[in-house]
C-alpha cells in the first residue's frame, strides 16, 4: 500500500539535520502537488465516461473514495480502517519534522555550556546525525519512486481494465435474454396452478376413502368393548348398591345428620305454631307469654327426648342436662305467668350459669363434639336474648321493715329520694309534651314519621326498648292502633291516681283602680298532684338535712365535691341571702328620683348584664349539678353513693355567713369547676381517632391507661370478657384482664401528664401547695372520683359525659359558662394564668373598632388619654397583638402576630387554630366602668405574658420543633410536600403525624391551661390542606418572639407610653434635685445670711437645720458637724 510504505520513511525515533529535512519537505510538497493534479484530471476523464452507463456507478463511487478519502486529510478510508489518506500522511510527515527540529535546537543550546570533552563528543553526534539524514533522504527518494510507479503503472492499467469491461458490457445484446426470462414469468403461475389441483384431487379422494374405512372398523370395535363393560358394571352396582338404602336411612338418625333430622321435625316444626298466637287477644284464657312459653317448652322436651335416645350421644347427653332441666324449669314457670317476674330472673341465672359451665372444649375426646358446640352455641345467645326481658328489681317483693337493719332501711329510704325527683322531671315533661305540644294524637310507634312518635320523642330517652333494632315497626310497649297519647294523658290525670292535677286560686292582693271600673279576675293554676306534693316535700327534707350543724366544716377541695356544693347550695339558708348580695350590687341611684335605688342593668359587651340573667344561672348551676354528678356516679348502689346524697350536705361542706366571702368563694369555686370540666368536655367530644375520650369507658369495674385511648392495654378490650381462663381459649375468647380508659384513669386523678395539684381547705377557700412552685400556671383541682370503680352504679362511655357537660359548660350559653363570664365581669380581677391573659388579650383585641366600642376601643383609648393628662395618645396599638387576616406578603399573618396560633385558614400555611385557652368563653364580658382596669392590667402584665409565653413555646419546642426531638424528624413522612420542593399548594400528606396525634402537645399544653382549638381541622379531617403538625406549631410560635413581632413592638410602645405620662414628674423631679443641689452648693461656699437667703424660720439655728438637714438627707457624715456651718 502506497501509505504504509510512505510511513516508513519516518521512524519516530530518530533525530536528523534540520536543515536537509527542510529542503527534502519543500521537494515532497513539490511533487505531491503535482500528482495530486494530475491524477484528479485523469479521474474526472474517466468519471465522465463511465457516467455513460448508470448500472456502473459503484465505479464512479470507488474512484470518488480515492479522490475524497486517498488524496484527501482523512483518517481512514471508509472500508480500510487502518489506511490513512495521502494529505493525513503528509500532515504527520510535517509534524515529525517540526518535533525533530525542536528537539535538535534544545540539545544544541545544552550542548553549548559543554567543555571540550563534550564538543568532541558532539562531533560524533553530528556525524551520527549527517548518516541519518543521508538515509532520510534516501527513503524519501525511494518514497517518491513507488508513488510515480503507482501512478504511471498500477493504476492505469486496472482503469483502463476497468474502461474495457465496461465497454464490452456496454456493446453486448441483451435482448434475447429479457425475452425468455419474461416468458417463463408468464406462463410459470397458471403452470403451476393446475398441477396442484390435479394433485389436491387425487389426494383428497384416496384419504376421504381411507378415512370412512377406519370409522367403520372403530365403531364396531367400540359398540362391543361397551356393551361388555356396561353388562360387568351393572351386576357389580347391583350387588354394591343393595345395602345402600338401609345405610342411608340410618346415618340419617345418627350424628349430625341425626340431629338436624330432629331439629326439623320436632322442633322447628312445633316452634312455628308461635306464629299463631296474637299478642293482642287477651280474650282467650293465658297471656301471650304462658303460650308462647309452653309452645316452646313442647319443642325443646320433644326435641331433647329424641336427641338423648340417638346413637352414639348417649354417653354425651349427661353433658347437656343441666343445662336442658335449667331451661325447662324456667319455661314450666313461664307457662302460668302473666309478665317476666323476679321467679324468671332467677330461673333465668340459673339457667346462665349452667350454660356457663357448659363447656364442650374440656370435655376431652366426646364421642360426638360438633353436636355439643352446636348446642352451645345455641343456648348462648337464647339466654342473651332472654336477658334482655326487662324485670325491676323490686319485682314482687314485700318490704317487712321490722326485719331489715339499720342501714337496709336507710338504703330503701335513700331509693325512694333518689327517684322521686326522676319521676317528677320526667313524667312532667311527658304531660307537657301531650298538653302543650298536642302530642295526644301520637302513637307510640310510628315508622314513616318518627317526629310523631311518642317513642322517638320521649320513652327511647328514657329506657325503654334499649335493644330495639331501627328498622323494626314496633316494640315492647303498647302499640295497639287505639292506644295514643290520649290514652297516657288519661293515666297520668285521672282521679283515680291522683297524680297530676290542676288547683286555682284567685289572686287578691292586685290593687284596684280608682275609678272602680270592672276589671278582670286574675287566677293562678299550680300544680297539686302527687307527683308534685312528692317533689316538694323532697326539698323541704333536702333545706332541713341544710339546718344541720355542722362542726367542722371544710370547704370542698375536689371537682367532685365542688359539684355536691353547688347542687347543695340551693337548699342551703345561705341562697337567698346571697341573691339579696347580687341585688345590691345591682341597686344604683335612679337619677330622676334622687334618694332611691332601683335595679339597673351593668352596661356591658357583649349583652348589659341584669340581675335576673345573674339569678337564674345561679340557680341553673346548682341544679343542673346533680346531673353532672349522675353523669359520672350514676344513681347508686348499696355500695356506693346514692344521688339524693348529693344535695343533703353529708360531706359536711362550709357555706360561709358572710356574703362577701361567699360570693368570692363561690366564684374561686366555678372558675376551678369550669377548668376540670370544660377540658374533659374537650377530651369526650373527640374520637378516638383524634386521641380523644368519647368511646372510653368509666365507670364501675373500669381500670385506667395512658392518655390516649387505646387497645394495647388488653386485646378487644370492648368485648364480653366472661370467659374462661384455662388456656384452651378459641378466636372469640379474650383475657379477663378488664378494660382499660384513661378517661377513668382521669376521673381517679391518676392519669399521667394530668395529675393534679395538691389542694387543701383553708378556712373557707382553698390554697394549693404545688401553684408556688408553678407561676403563672391554673391550678388542677383534683378530680375527687378516686374510688369511681367501686362506688359508680353504672359502665358508660365518655359520649354519656360529652352530651350532660355540652349543655352544663360547652357552649356560650350554658350556665356555667354564663354565670363565670358574669361573675368575672362584675368582679374583676387581673389575669394570673398564661391562658387567662391570651383570652383578655385576644376579646379585648378581637374585632377592635367594630363592635362593642364603646367597651373596648372608645373606653380604653380614653383611658389612654386620661393617663397621659387628657393629651391623645395613639402610639400604644394593642389591637396589632392578634391580627386575623393573612399578609399578601407574608402568605399568612404578618409580624409573628398571636392571630397565627389561633387561625381558622384554609389556606396550606403553618398557621392555624392551635391554642384554645380553656377558660377562654368567661373572659367575652368587658364594661367600660372597668376600663382603667384593662389598661392598668396591659401596661404591667405583659412583660410576664411574654415570658410565661416564651417559656410555654420553649417547652414544646424541646419536644416537638427541636432538632433531635421526636416528632422533629419523624412527623412528616419523606414524600411531604411541606418537606421536599414541590410546588404549592404544599400541604402535608395523609399519612404525616398531626399535632393531634401527638404524645407531647396536649399534656404541655394543658399544664398550661390550653386545648387544641380546632382538632378536627388540625388532623386533617375536614381537609387535607388544614393539616398541621406539631413542628408546624413551633415553627408559627417562634415567630411571635422575633424582634419585629407586634408582641415586641407592643414591649416598646408600653416603655414608650410609660415614659411619656410620667416625663411631666420625671423633668419636675429633675428640676427639684437641681434646685436642691444648687442649695447645697451655696451652703457649702458661705454663710447663708452672708449670701442674702434667708429662711422661714426666725430663729438662728434654721440655717443650721436647713444646711446640716441636707447634708444629712445626702450623707454626707461627719461634713455636717463641721463649726463652718454652725450658726
């Protein structure tokens, strides 16, 4: 190849003359010129001839490579990876050279510093190098012979080989060739087309022939091989199936096929005539109950007859007996009563506990255990059934009072004044319900109107039909279709009975007109019935219990005896003179008849407070008292407490004398009661998805937990847990381990993260041992239901609580709520908790300049004014404290504003309702009379309000929004949108931990007397946008202590507004001290009467007092004795 012999000529290393190296280059760029001319010119001659025939265009594009890719700067040739092109070649060529020539002038300018030792060996490198470049030149000569060969000999012969073959190519006929190849395409196709049909049909014939052949042999073959088979296996059948239907017929009387036979035909079949018997003819001798009853005594004799004289359960019937003679003795007394009586009960206890101790799984091996289980499983839920037959205790019982002890008759008694007030509330309601509200013409059930339902409307509420299923058209009670409201109204107002009944009297005392004109008589109708003349004769028993001395009375130190003090209060001498004590405060001077008072409403915001609204929610709280209290103890027990208790002051509670003190214990008191009970309304409100009380039980036979409701205390701990505990549980079977409810472990004062503070009685009011220690925190009162286990007569769940405290105290009308905003407004003091002071802030501050002005912004801004000499000052802008609105801005609430802790935003922010002070509804009342108040409490308790706050976000942060805490890192899952750069909106998913679910938040929150404000909305529930965590919460909280937060702000414009009402006394006191040391100055330099002063005093030893007074004030010491000074 004419590269790799040109290549050669340059070995890469070797070093050569400079200068013949440059004349050799100019000479092969010379002659490369050349032949690169005169080959190209050749080559467009024989392209042009060769373009003459279009079939040898592969010519044309070999040649075009050799021009293109031989002759041209190319790398390779397209199909000669490791030939090169003639200009790459000469290209290396060159930069050989130019290495060479450098690499020469370098070892020349070193070999210049040599001493002659090294000129003589350059010698012989030069001749070294003169060798070399004679041989250079005499490759490159050789170089260049091969390429003019190449170009005169090898390549023009093979193109002009190349120039013949075409020619021949293009003068040969091909004419005859097309033709023949043309014809044998026509004719080829029809050819061929009848040779394969002509062989198809033969084919086709041959193997249809064969075919029919074969399938004549095979189904003579197979008819034969049938028949002789089928004749074999019918006398096989015949002989294997003639004992069969003997065998049938017995396994039908034996096992399980057996009992079923019998369960069918005597019976189902005999229990079906209960359908027969109509509940509503009374005409026929026997109630329903004595016939249904011996219908199905039959069946189950009948059925229990043949079942014991069955195969193979012989041996296992024994088992069963106690259980069937326990049933059939329960039925035999059935069949001559009228209604279920207390001979059923305990018929009926009998029967339980057989079937209780009925237990197929210990049996061993039995010969028949399905039939056993299946009889098990079928009394279990008959007696679950019958348990449900309601029976009252007393049923049938005869009081012998000479043979009951002491306490037996006190219980009886305590009964008897625990349900009067229960009869008296509830058939009263009854009566008016059918004489006001027209419900006379009302069934008791009726399913297409459940509004004209007596049932709905009154008896479900009150026990009966307990375990009626919603789609069932009637129950127990009477349903007859002519039995109505009427019917009941007739029953409760009859003569016979006597139990209500109207009496009129005329009113007297109304003073006639002058005029002696005719006037109306006025009567008023009361209420004389039993009923009522009961109810009446209660709280006469309840106000003597009331007239009791008492000792040592100690006031009530625990929610629950707080409860018994309020429904005791009025009963007690003490209500109506502290009524008397609210009246006065009411009594203001009537201005237009100068001399006297009259009642006059506390002009206020939200609503003026009147005497009457202060009276009525007193008497509402000590009412509705009791209620709360059977909410949680029930109604009693033999042994535990009665509720007719709770109003006869045995607990030997203290009602101070004087009406100051007990108007001030009465509210230290509600304030304490409103905390505990408005937090555990808070806590019953919630599900258990939201960490809350509602499905916890409390109650008797109730054991405590943590604060969260939860089921790893004991598995499926809402299950009928009587069972045994002998190892051999199956599926449906739970440890009898009780059931755990931190709503009890509260109620006991046991729970931790909420255990309360230590209270005692101190003479009438209370102090706490634990508050010293915790500033600025409420006070937990203990819960007082220590022993509720025990002493409770009921098992309920906190949904009972949430539906008796949302009337007492969970809404803004409730007396509780009402009477502690009143009482807060008519007796003011400052705030002392954090919580207190975030509700006073946040109402003083809500909806500033839009209502109730005139006792809020009007009011204190005047004050403002006054405080500062009448001149207006408008710097101190405490309404910036909560801002509601978002900051276009900030995309929320801007300048760490208070508003963010507590907004009700859709928006994907990390604001939102977390705080909610729990006493935050008693702080809505302002009065403008207390406007000096508010103010005064603003200037000097909002530097502890910062504190108490920072130290309250410092707390959370520690274990919530701080690195390395908990919920810090584990909150929020690692595809959060909050977490990761996604773009908005960027809520958190569903699947991130929400501040409710939070084990930290709410036990720090409560210690300092918050709830969550909206914990539905926190957790995502009414929105996954509103999610909030609780690192959200500290990262919002943080910004309320930044230095431009308005809380800041508000910092400075107090010191600002303290500086410029008190300038006037500071520059006055300035001024004084000046003058005074301008006095002293001039005592020290001369003589008083030198310099012309003279004093009041006429006597010399004034300038003495004057002087050595002020030397004295300034302690001087002993400068004041000096002779100089003497007068």
């Amino acid at each position: 190849m004419i590269t790799r012999n040109w290549y050669r000529v340059w070995p890469p290393n070797d070093h050569y003359c400079y200068s013949a190296i440059a004349s050799r280059q100019s000479d092969t760029t010379y002659h490369n010129h050349r032949w690169h001319r005169h080959i190209g010119i050749e080559l467009t001659n024989l392209r042009n001839n060769i373009l003459l025939n279009s079939d040898k265009k592969d010519v044309i594009n070999r040649l075009e490579d050799l021009h293109d890719a031989g002759f041209a700067n190319n790398e390779t040739w397209p199909d000669q990876a490791s030939t090169k092109g003639l200009e790459t070649i000469k290209q290396d060529i060159t930069n050989a050279l130019s290495d060479i020539q450098t690499q020469v002038t370098d070892n020349l300018g070193i070999l210049t510093t040599f001493d002659e030792a090294a000129l003589k060996q350059f010698e012989a490198v030069k001749e070294n190098l003169t060798q070399l470049c004679e041989a250079i030149k005499t490759e490159g000569t050789y170089g260049v012979d091969n390429l003019r060969a190449l170009l005169n000999t090898t390549i023009k012969e093979k193109l002009a080989r190349i120039k013949n073959k075409l020619g021949e190519l293009q003068t040969f006929d091909l004419s005859a060739a097309i033709r023949d190849a043309e014809n044998f395409l026509t004719s080829a196709d029809p050819t061929a087309q009848a040779t394969i049909t002509s062989i198809r049909g033969v084919v086709s014939s041959n193997v249809e022939e064969a075919q029919n052949d074969l399938i004549t042999q095979v189904n003579k073959n197979y008819v034969t091989s049938v028949k002789a088979i089928l004749l074999e296996f019918a006398e096989k059948a015949e002989k294997e199936l003639a004992p069969l239907p003997k065998e049938i017929t017995d396994d039908l009387d034996i096992g399980y096929k057996g009992f079923m036979n019998k369960m069918e035909h005597t019976f189902i079949a005999r229990v079906k005539r209960i359908d027969a018997v109509d509940p509503q003819n009374l005409a026929d001798e026997g109630s329903s109950l004595s016939k249904v009853s011996s219908i199905f005594k039959g069946a189950v004799s009948a059925f229990f007859i043949k079942l014991q004289n069955q195969d193979a359960f012989k041996a296992d019937f024994s088992r069963i007996r106690p259980s069937y003679n326990a049933l059939t003795n329960m039925l035999t007394k059935l069949e001559t009563s009228t209604y279920f009586d207390d001979k059923f009960s305990t018929n009926l206890d009998t029967l339980n506990n057989a079937v209780t101790a009925f237990k197929p799984s210990t049996y061993g091996a039995a010969k028949c255990p399905l039939l056993l289980n299946a009889l098990k499983a079928g009394f279990t839920p008959l007696v679950e059934e019958l348990k449900k037959a309601y029976v009252s205790t007393y049923s049938l019982r005869t009081i012998e009072w000479e043979k009951l002890t002491e306490a037996e008759s006190r219980n009886y008694a305590k009964i008897c004044l625990t349900i009067t007030p229960i009869l008296y509330q509830e058939l009263t309601t009854l009566k008016h319900g059918l004489d006001i509200y027209d419900w006379t013409t009302y069934r008791i059930y009726n399913s297409s109107d459940h509004t004209s339902s007596l049932h709905a409307l009154f008896f479900r509420d009150n026990g009966y039909d307990v375990h009626r299923p919603e789609n069932a058209e009637h129950g127990e009670l009477n349903h007859r279709k002519d039995f109505n409201g009427s019917s009941i109204l007739k029953h409760l107002t009859n003569q016979t009975h006597n139990l209500f009944s109207q009496q009129s009297s005329p009113v007297t005392d109304i003073p006639r007109s002058a005029s002696g004109s005719d006037e109306l008589d006025v009567t008023v109708a009361e209420e004389s019935g039993l009923i009522r003349k009961l109810y009446d004769l209660l709280k006469t028993y309840f106000s003597v219990c009331h007239l009791t001395r008492v000792d040592k009375p100690r006031a009530p130190r625990s929610v629950y005896e707080i409860l018994v003090w309020c429904n005791g209060l009025q009963f007690n001498p003490v209500y109506e003179k502290l009524k008397a004590q609210v009246k006065s405060e009411f009594m203001k001077e009537d201005k237009q008849r100068p001399g006297t008072k009259t009642l006059q409403l506390f002009d206020a915001h939200p609503s003026p407070v009147k005497y009457t609204d202060v009276v009525d929610e007193l008497y509402n709280v000590s009412a509705n008292s009791h209620a709360v209290l059977t909410a949680i103890l029930g109604h009693g027990h033999k042994d535990g407490i009665y509720a007719c208790e709770f109003s006869d002051n045995s607990l030997k509670l203290d009602y101070p004398s004087n009406m100051i003190q007990l108007l001030c214990t009465l509210f230290d008191l509600l304030k304490r009661l409103y905390h505990q009970l408005y937090f555990l309304l808070q806590r019953c409100q919630l599900t258990t998805q939201l960490s809350g009380w509602r499905e916890c039980h409390y109650g008797r036979y109730i054991g405590g937990s943590g604060w969260q409701c939860n089921t790893k205390q004991c598995p499926k701990q809402d299950c009928n847990e009587k069972h045994d505990q002998s190892g051999n549980q199956t599926g449906e079977q739970f440890p009898n381990c009780g059931v755990k409810s931190p709503l009890q472990s509260f109620l006991e004062d046991g729970l931790k993260g909420h255990l309360p503070h230590s209270v005692a009685a101190r003479g009438s009011s209370l102090s706490c041992g634990t508050c010293g220690n915790t500033p600025g925190m409420p006070c937990r009162t203990p819960m007082g239901f220590a022993d509720i286990g025990a002493i409770a007569s009921h098992t309920m769940i906190g949904q009972n609580i949430r539906e008796v405290l949302y009337d007492f105290c969970g809404r803004p009308n409730s007396p509780l709520t009402r009477l502690c905003g009143y009482l807060n407004c008519l007796l003011p003091s400052a705030p002392k908790t954090l919580a207190d002071m975030f509700s006073f802030y946040y109402h003083l501050t809500d909806r500033w300049g839009m209502h109730g002005q005139t006792h809020k912004q009007l009011a204190f801004t005047e004050k403002v004014t006054a405080a500062n000499f009448g001149r207006p000052y408008g710097d101190l802008k405490v309404y910036h404290l909560f801002t509601p609105s978002h900051s276009a801005l900030k995309k929320g609430h801007s300048d760490g504003s208070l508003g963010s802790l507590v907004c009700s935003s859709r928006d994907s922010v990390v604001c939102g309702p977390y705080l909610r002070p729990i006493g935050h509804a008693i702080y809505e009342t302002f009065s403008s009379k207390h406007a000096d108040k508010y103010l005064s409490w603003i200037v000097y308790l909002t530097a502890t309000f910062y504190d108490l706050l920072k130290k309250l976000y410092d707390e959370c942060n520690s274990k919530c929004g701080a690195r390395g805490s908990n919920c810090h890192g584990k909150a929020c899952i690692k595809e959060c949108r909050t977490t990761s750069k996604h773009d908005p909106p960027r809520h958190h998913d569903a699947k991130c931990k929400s501040i409710v679910k939070c084990n930290s938040t709410l036990p720090t929150l409560a210690k300092y007397g918050f709830v969550l404000g909206d914990p539905e909305r926190l957790n995502g529930s009414a929105g996954i946008e509103k999610k909030r965590t609780c690192r959200d919460f500290c990262t919002v909280f943080a910004e309320s202590f930044e230095k431009d937060s308005h809380l800041v702000q508000l910092f400075k414009a107090i010191d600002n507004f303290m500086f410029t009402i008190r300038s006037p006394f500071l520059w006055m006191t300035v001024a004084l001290w000046s003058l005074s040391l301008f006095y002293l100055i001039c005592v020290m330099v001369g003589r008083l009467d030198v310099l012309h002063i003279r004093s009041h005093l006429r006597i010399p030893s004034s300038h003495k007092i004057m002087a050595q007074s002020l030397l004295a004030a300034a302690r001087v010491g002993n400068v004041a004795k000096i002779s100089y000074l003497q007068p």
